[in-house]
C-alpha cells in the first residue's frame, strides 16, 4: 500500500477506481495490476525465509558501527547493576520463597483513587512527558539527572522507581474523590485526597503504606483498556 501511494504521488486518491499511473503501453495502471498473487509472494517467501541470508545479515550486527563499538561496557553472563536511572533492579525477587504466603482480607482500606469508565492503560501507566514538580521528577533530580534529561515516562520503563512514581499520574486522568474547580469542572492529573490535602497520588500511597494502611482502586466498565504495553503492566505489579 505505501509503495501505491508513493507510485501515485499522492493520498488524496481512491485506489478502487482511480490509476497509480500510466503504464508503458499508454493504459492505465491500478492497484488490482500491481498487487501480487498467492504464487507471487510463495515464490518471494523462499527468500524470506533462506537462514543463510539471516546467518548472514545478523551474525555480527556492530561490524559497521564504529560508534557503537566504541562504547565501553562491562562483559559477562549476568548484568552488572548501577546507579542508572534508566535501568534498575527491579523489587520482583526480594524476600521471594518457595513456600506459598499467606493471603488476608482487606480491611479498612482506604481510596487512592475513584475513577469512571474508560480508564485506558495510558491513564494508569502514561508514557508522555513529565514536569519537575511531580513524584517522577523530583525523584530524577534527587538523582542528580537536569530537568532537560528526563525524556519520558516510557524512555525510564526499564526503572520501577519513575514508573511506581508515574502511576496514575496522566495529565488528563479525573480522580472522582476530588472536588470540582470553581467552575465546576473536575480536577485533572494523578492527585488524591490524604486526610482532607490534594497531593500526588503516588505521595499518598507511600503515606498509606507507612501507616500499615491498605489501599485500593475503584473503576468503572473498560478498566485498562488500550494498548498493552509490557511496562504498564508491570509498572502497576510494583504496587500489587
């Protein structure tokens, strides 16, 4: 289809009925004419699938990369963790057992957030940018990394300490708990009540778990709905 619109020169343009060109014997050329058959692409799948062309093209990828290879970089089976705010360790393992733990009910819980429909995984987990003053920003300057450094949320997906930080905190999500702005619209962004204050919604869960107190999320129909992108998933695992 791209090589369609390329050959026409324009997209503005019904490929049912209107030519890409006109063909060496002067007639008209439509996609029907172009577009291979079953034999077409069985004859060109050989090719895909030859290992030797994969041996080939794969076997040394940094052969060409002088910039690459001169990058300097520790060697051996297992990775060696830093202090990258990029990619950190991350918490899954820790204290992990053989043995079945135990499991109790949630008792007196309180809200971090009640939210309506269509809660995409983008509002749990967003992968846009982020501002100096929230939880993910103030934890990369403690870190010494400049407010022109952060990237995005999804560039860090690999630090659970920015994404635990990121949870809920898309710029367009509506906490129900909040009450209206004087205009009488809702409060946008990850914010949440604690004791009667509006703070971050990840500052309140931290608040939560150092009084031993349990927390929970209330949502309506299509809860984590959107694209499925591993990091979102295990960015809200963090909190489980």
């Amino acid at each position: 289809m791209v090589v369609a619109f390329a050959l026409a020169g324009r997209i503005n343009i019904n490929l049912d009925s209107e030519p890409l060109g006109i063909g060496r014997n002067g007639q008209p050329v439509y996609l029907k004419d172009i577009w291979p058959n079953s034999a077409e692409v069985h004859a060109a799948m050989k090719f895909a699938a030859d290992p030797i062309v994969y041996r080939k093209l794969y076997s040394d990828l940094t052969r060409d990369l002088p910039l690459w290879n001169g990058i300097s970089a520790p060697t051996g089976n297992q990775y060696h963790w830093d202090d990258s705010t990029y990619i950190a360790r991350p918490p899954f393992f820790d204290n992990f057992g053989m043995t079945v733990g135990s499991v109790s009910d949630i008792r007196n819980a309180k809200p971090l957030g009640i939210f309506g429909d269509s809660v995409t995984t983008d509002h749990i987990s967003p992968a846009g940018s982020f501002k100096s003053t929230t939880p993910a920003g103030k934890y990369l300057q403690s870190k010494g990394v400049a407010i022109k450094d952060f990237n995005s949320y999804g560039a860090r997906r690999g630090n659970h300490e920015v994404m635990i930080r990121g949870t809920f905190a898309n710029v367009r999500i509506k906490n129900l708990m909040l009450p209206l702005n004087t205009d009488g619209s809702r409060v946008e962004g990850g914010y949440t009540l604690y004791n009667g204050e509006q703070i971050a919604i990840y500052d309140a869960a931290m608040k939560y778990i150092a009084d031993g107190t349990p927390t929970v999320i209330f949502a309506g129909e299509e809860y984590g709905t959107g694209s499925s992108r591993i990091g979102q998933r295990k960015a809200r695992n963090c909190w489980a």
